[in-house]
C-alpha cells in the first residue's frame, strides 16, 4: 500500500514544481550608512572620550552632532520570476550589519577586547514579495528595521518604529504584521520584560518574549497621507520551575493607538513638507525613552500588588517640517513632547518586580530646535542649529539645556540639497545648562567633566549614507 501512494506524491511534486516560476538573481547591491571622527569635550579635566551634550534619558534628541562612530553595511540581492506574467514581483533579500560601541572607540587601534568592546548585531534579516505577480499584494518574514520616517536632525523614529523579528502582509494601503521581541540582552534591567531564569543553579535575567501585533492604514490625500496605526501587545507569562511562587508573574497586555499626518508644501526647490503625530500607549505598550519611541520597551515600575502594569500610558506627540525657502536656504525643524507613567501609584520612585532597584516612575521630556542650511556654494553648506531641552524624572525639578551648533560642511557631490551625503564637517556645540541639571550632572558630557553650567564640544566628523 505504501508503493502506490509514495509513487502518486512524487508524481504530484513534479507536477507542482513544474508549475512554479523558474528564479534568477538578477542584479545584487550594497547599502551603507556611516559615521566617523574625532572630538574633543571642551572644559573636560580628563582625556576620557568626548560625550554628548544632551541631557540624559533623551539620546539624540536636542540635537545629534555628537552622535559617536557608527556602521552599517546592508547587502541584498534581488530576484524577478522568468516566466510571462510573473515579471511584476519584486523579490528582495537583504541582511545588514552594525557596529558600535557605548563607551570608546569603535575603529582604529581596537578591538572587541577593549574595554568599553565593539557591539555587533544583525538588525536585518529578512526575505520580502512586493506586488505579487501584479497584485497589490506584498509580504516580508525575518528580523528587518521595520520603521519609517525620522526626525533626522535629533535621529528619533517617532511614531511606527516597529523593528524586530517577524512576519507581515501587506494589501494596498494597509498592513498587518506580528513581531517577537525575545533576546537575551542582559544589559537593560527594566521590567516587565525581565524574570527570574534559573540556569544552571544561577539565577539570571533572561527578557521575557512578547507578542506585537500592528494594524496600519494610510489615507492618501493631497500631497501627502494620514496614517492610522493600532497594536496589542501580548507578554506570555513568566515562570520558573521548582522556584518559589515570588518569581512567577502573570501575563500582561498593552494597547497603543496613534495618528500621523503628513503633508508636501508647495516650494521652488522641491521636498518640503510639514509633519504631525500623535500616540497613546497604555500598558505594558507605555514604552518610548532614551531618544527611542519603541512602545515594547516598557517605562517605570508595575504594581507590585497586581504584578502588572495596567495602570501605565505614554503620550508622544510630535511635529517636524522641512522647508527649502530657496536655492540658498534650508531650515529642517521639530518638537518633541513625551509624558509617561508606570503602573506603581508612586509619581517619583518605585521599586522593580524583586523590589531591589528604585526606578522613576513618571518623566516628561520636551524638546524643540531647527537646524539651518545655508548653501554658500553647491560644495559648501553652513550648517547651524538651535536646540531646547527639558526633562523630568519623578518629582525633581525640570533639567535644561540649550545648545547651539555651528558645523561648516563639505559636500563633495556639489548638490544643494539637506540630504546630499557624504558630509565632511567640521563640528562647534556649546551648551548651557540650568543650576539643577549642572548640579546634577544630567548630561554625559557633565558627567565626565563635573559641575558646570556651560559645555562645549569640538570636533571633525564625516557622515554618508547609500542605498
């Protein structure tokens, strides 16, 4: 009986193969996205490696020019079905490599034994069919930085940075897709993504995998769109086997609901635009600190009576516009407001799921500047920008800063155009800072040179990107 039947499924899958379009790489590309230079923290009593200005808990956000050495390098090959009718899917698979370091240098005399260690990760692995044989269907599977656009002067991915592992469909103007967030990054220490997990009689952190589901929907419109954006985000319980009940936490949920608009402006040079958001995310989907608005990475404490936190949300809104006056002129700006909370009844303090560590429980980050392109000749451009910030941790007063940057730039490709890269710059930041952030020592750069209320940073830096 087995003869017959192994015979008809072979002869099946031959039938079936025969029927499926023959592929052939056509084309492969290479993409990079890049910084390197050299600084130097200006009043620093130690020669430590420079930091930045901005305030701390809020990343690039008041203003990146002293963002440290970064790589990317993506490659990706693409394929298009060779049979008649089929020439309309898109096949792409791409991969992309980063490296970088948190506390010193990544390139030159170092290596990944050096203190301070050079990161790698894979942010990018994934194989994408757009506009399957014609259709107005497309659909991507792998880990892909699944997120739109930035505010590129502060390098904050406002509104739909949904980057992870996953799976998602696409129908017209509306996509569905599911990401895992599992890793086991032992570096972060914010509940509730962290348990308990004992491994080999030592207790560790291992971060609890969650479930995100996102719904997303655009309405074209003049010039521009209206994108409305849904998620629910699942964390599975946590247990620990044989272990006493304190290190077990119930599943947990989260919602976030958000709004974008944006819109062309009608200019003599070509790609201006004015730009809206705003996000609700309630539960364990509260997240959106450190210069990142991923709402997984969950803010504050839980409610240690419930195990959960129910009671947690973050407000996000922003605003940015670019506007090319003239051929000789740019001005890109923003403005930033978060306000976040946990799910403890504390406003300032609260301790974590095993009651060892304290965090802040609410904080408010404000932030607003405009960075200015003046063209003085197509291969040099006068970049100059202002920048505010405040922040508030818990009860503590608001720390501020406000910074100035003047950066004259090289633009090797002769183009006028705040996108144009490579960019060779030279780099002057000068910053002034209110008594309680001077005090506190609320920024890197503070940290590293003590109480002071102005900083300065110099430096010589080059920026490109490729796709």
């Amino acid at each position: 009986m087995k003869t017959p039947l192994t015979l008809f499924l072979f002869s099946f899958s031959l039938i079936l193969f025969a029927q499926t379009p023959s592929i052939s790489n056509k084309k492969f590309s290479l993409g990079s996205y890049g910084r390197a230079g050299i600084a130097y923290s200006l009043g620093s009593s130690n020669s430590e490696y420079p930091q930045t200005l901005n305030l701390n808990g809020m990343g690039s956000i008041g203003g990146r020019f002293e963002e440290n050495d970064y790589f990317e390098l993506a490659a990706a090959m693409h394929f298009e079905p060779t049979i008649a009718g089929a020439e309309k899917t898109k096949i792409n698979v791409q991969s992309r490599f980063a490296f970088y370091t948190t506390q010193g240098q990544l390139i030159g005399n170092v290596s990944n034994k050096s203190i301070g260690g050079i990161t790698t990760s894979l942010p990018e692995l994934y194989a994408e069919a757009n506009n399957i044989m014609g259709s107005e269907w497309s659909v991507w599977l792998g880990a892909r930085l699944n997120r739109y656009d930035d505010i590129h002067i502060i390098d904050h991915f406002y509104f739909d940075d949904h980057s992870g592992q996953g799976i998602g469909v696409k129908h017209k103007n509306t996509q569905l897709s599911a990401i895992f967030t599992g890793s086991i990054d032992t570096t972060s220490t914010l509940p509730p993504n962290f348990y308990l997990n004992i491994v080999n009689g030592t207790p560790t952190l291992g971060l609890r995998n969650r479930y995100v589901w996102i719904l997303e929907h655009s309405i074209p419109i003049n010039k521009g769109y209206v994108k409305l954006l849904s998620e629910y985000q699942r964390l599975p319980s946590g247990t620990a086997q044989g272990q006493n009940s304190f290190y077990n936490y119930p599943a947990d949920n989260g919602y976030v609901f958000g709004a974008k608009y944006y819109k062309g402006i009608s200019t003599k040079l070509p790609g201006s635009f004015n730009a809206l958001s705003a996000r609700y995310g309630t539960g364990i989907a509260n997240g959106g600190d450190g210069g990142s608005s991923r709402t997984y990475v969950t803010y504050g404490g839980p409610n240690l009576e419930t195990n959960s936190f129910k009671k947690a949300y973050s407000l996000a809104l922003t605003e940015t516009f670019l506007l090319n006056i003239n051929k000789n002129y740019s001005l890109n700006g923003y403005a930033v407001y978060t306000k976040s909370r946990g799910a403890s009844d504390s406003i300032n303090k609260t301790p974590d799921y095993l009651g060892k560590r304290l965090l802040f429980n609410r904080k408010q980050d404000i932030a607003l500047g405009a960075r200015g392109t003046w063209y003085i000749k197509n291969w040099l451009h006068l970049l100059h920008e202002f920048d505010l910030a405040w922040r508030k941790d818990g009860t503590q007063d608001f720390a501020q800063m406000t910074k100035f940057t003047l950066a004259p730039t090289l633009v090797p490709t002769s183009v006028r155009d705040v996108w144009e890269r490579p960019h060779f710059r030279i780099v002057y930041s000068v910053a002034r800072y209110n008594k309680f952030a001077a005090d506190n020592l609320y920024s890197s750069y503070l940290a590293q040179s003590g109480t002071k209320r102005w900083g300065q940073y110099i430096g010589a830096k080059v920026e490109w990107w490729i796709w």
